[in-house]
C-alpha cells in the first residue's frame, strides 16, 4: 500500500498510488522526446520524465503571471486525495504545491478540469466532467477572477441531449450519449469550444462500467458559459481515423487551448486506438495535432448550384474588405448593400471582380469605388459558387487592424 500521507501530511483517501503526468518537448511541435529528469523514481530508476501524478492536468503558462517562478500552471485532479489542486513552476518541469496544499475547489470524480483565460472579462473560466442526477457524465462550470480562488460551486453547463442518444444509436447502435469533457477559449468576438461526446454502446471490462467510442464535435458560446452544439449530427471536427489508427477509437479531450500562427490553427488531443471499456492494461492512449486554416472551424458552403450570404446592417470601420475562401474549383463575388437590401450604386455584382482560387487574406474589389465610398450602415452580400467562406474581416485604414 505505500505511506497513508503526504509530507505535508494530508490523508490520502484510499493509498499513494496516483496517475502520472510526463514531460516532452520539441523544436517544431511534430517531433517531439522525452528527456530522462530523474525527478521521480518509478520502479527504482529516476531515469524518467514523470513530472507529477496527476490525472488529465491542464498545463499552461499564465499570462498574468507577476512572479517568474509561477509563471507556468497545472491544475489537475489528483487521485489519491480526489480533488482538484494547483501547481506553480518556473520552467514547466520542476513543480511545487507547497503554497496551494488546498483544492483549488471540490470534486471528487476524476477527469479533465481545463481552464482558459478570458482576457476580454477578466475571468478565468473552468469546464470539467461531473456526473449529473442520472448518473450521466455531463460537463459544468466555474470561474474566478483570480486562479488561486475563490471559484464559483459548478454548475451544470452541458447536459446530454436526446438528439445525442439518436446520432448515438443511428451511428454505433449506442445506448445513450455522455459528455466525456471539453476545452474552449475566447476566439475572436465569440468562444470555440470541443466537447468529446462518448456513445456508450454497453459495459465494458471489469472495473470500466461502460463502453464506447467517443468523437470530438465542436461547440460555441456567446459569453464562454452557454454553450450550444453547431450542428444536430454532431460531426467530428477531428475524425477518428482509420481501423487500426492510434485514435480510431476515440478522440477523448484537446488542450485547453489551441496554438493560433499566422496562417494555421493547432490543437493537440488524445487519441486511442480502444474505445473507452477496454481493460486498462490493454489500452494505449496516444497525442495527435489536428490543424486547420485560420477561421477554419467552420465554412459556408455552396455547390454548383451557388449560394447567397446577407449580413445584417453593420456600421464598418473605414478600411479593405478581405475574404478568408476556397474558391479554388469556383468564384465568389460581394455586393454592398443598403440597409434595405437595395445595391448601392458602384457595388453590384457586376463590379465586383470575382475571386477564385484559395485565399486567407483576399482584397475585395469593385471596378471605380472602393469600400470607404459605401454609405453606412450597410449589408453585404456573397455570392458564392463551389466555394466556401470562412470569414471576412475589415482592415481599418486608421489602426490597420480588422
């Protein structure tokens, strides 16, 4: 069994055995190793890179940090007192919780408590898996405007739907949907979110009470506490792969955040190649990179037959309208519009020279006018022809920044 306290003598609630958090690093983000940090000894060898025993930590660096030495933080569900704790370190590698001997807040199921900062309202905001009234897993809610505390009691955030018992059981003849858990962030004016949905399809192996795969679909929110499905077929927005890829089972949690460049979004995930009964002992969970394009989350699209887009009335800053689209088999073209949805004079579709190919950053153009000669308020209209649009964006003149 092992000592019944740690050095700082809490109790243990059942022994000191715990799951293990590892390092690894990498120069690109695809090739990554693992460093032997003799900081733990596992099986007489410190020869490792164990960095604590925590189960699904959630590891970032705080961009609010005032002090170097905390600049990194973990916040994790540790099995062996079953509750949620914070850690502190200078490099990500040597950690300390010699000043957070307290739960971060209560709870004693284990899983994901994945925090994001919401620079906008001053909140750091939690989403973590918790067993709602019936039993199901479902996923809730806190915040706090300090990362030490106090956070707000969780609330329940996402309950299972029926509509996922449906695609459940039209898709892997699944009994029931549950909510595994789910990272969102603040992206742009709204928050991005992925939420693992686990289709339990029966029991599992002795100790797993149920069984399933679990894909990954995405969720937005407003204000980062309402959150709502993007579509009712729950598609993935990271397949599982292939049979007898490492994630063909299940993709069962992402980051907390994803990394944003120029022109591409990263996120990392786990994968594993069982579904979520397996034994254990037989289960290898594994780190993937999905990427898209930036704004790639999701498009409107349209086929040979075309498709029209309307925005409301929008007052825009004086500047360029640039399109984020594939139109590389098709066109798009752009109206502007009076609020009444008349074309203003010099913005028909006519004007507008048609973009094709495919284009992060497009300049829109009209033969004689430039956007800055629109009235305001104004809509705008794309027309679109096997293309997608991702997005728009003003360039302002004056800040020079959409």
């Amino acid at each position: 069994m092992g000592s019944g306290q740690d050095r700082f003598g809490r109790a243990f609630v059942e022994n000191d055995v715990g799951d293990l958090t590892c390092y690894a690093e990498s120069e690109d983000g695809i090739t990554w190793h693992k460093p032997p940090l003799n900081i733990f000894e596992f099986d007489d060898d410190g020869r490792n890179n164990i960095v604590w025993d925590f189960h699904g930590a959630c590891i970032f660096k705080d961009k609010n940090v005032l002090h170097s030495e905390q600049r990194y933080k973990a916040i994790g569900f540790c099995r062996r007192y079953r509750n949620i704790f914070l850690l502190t370190s200078v490099d990500g590698i040597e950690w300390d919780d010699s000043q957070w001997l307290q739960p971060l807040l209560h709870r004693s199921n284990e899983g994901m408590f994945n925090i994001t900062w919401d620079s906008r309202q001053g909140l750091y905001r939690g989403y973590t898996l918790c067993q709602y009234k019936d039993g199901r897993r479902s996923i809730c809610y806190s915040e706090s405007r300090k990362l030490s505390g106090p956070w707000k009691e969780l609330r329940p955030m996402l309950l299972p739907q029926r509509q996922d018992d449906e695609v459940g059981k039209r898709k892997y003849g699944a009994i029931q949907g549950e909510y595994y858990n789910m990272s969102g962030f603040r992206y742009g004016n709204i928050h991005i979110g992925i939420l693992a949905v686990l289709y339990v399809t029966g029991p599992g192996a002795p100790g797993m009470p149920v069984d399933g795969p679990m894909d990954a679909v995405l969720a937005y929110s407003r204000d980062g506490a309402n959150w709502h499905h993007f579509d009712t077929e729950r598609t993935p927005v990271i397949p599982r792969g292939e049979a007898g890829s490492f994630d063909c089972g299940m993709v069962m949690g992402v980051a907390n955040e994803p990394l944003i460049e120029a022109d591409s979004i990263h996120w990392y995930y786990t994968g594993s190649r069982e579904t979520h009964g397996r034994s254990l002992k037989d289960k290898i969970m594994s780190i993937g990179r999905a990427s898209w394009r930036l704004d790639g989350f999701v498009s409107l699209d349209a086929d040979a037959n075309g498709g029209v887009i309307e925005t409301v009335p929008l007052r825009l800053p004086n500047g360029q309208l640039q399109v984020n689209v594939d139109a590389t088999k098709g066109s798009l073209t752009v109206e502007v519009l009076f609020p009444d949805g008349s074309t203003q004079p010099g913005f028909s579709v006519e004007a507008c020279t048609p973009i094709k190919g495919d284009h992060l950053r497009h300049t829109v153009s009209w033969t004689q006018i430039d956007l800055t000669q629109a009235q305001q308020s104004l809509r705008l209209r794309f027309s679109l022809r096997w293309a997608k649009l991702y997005s728009f964006r003003i360039i302002s003149y004056e800040a020079g920044a959409k």
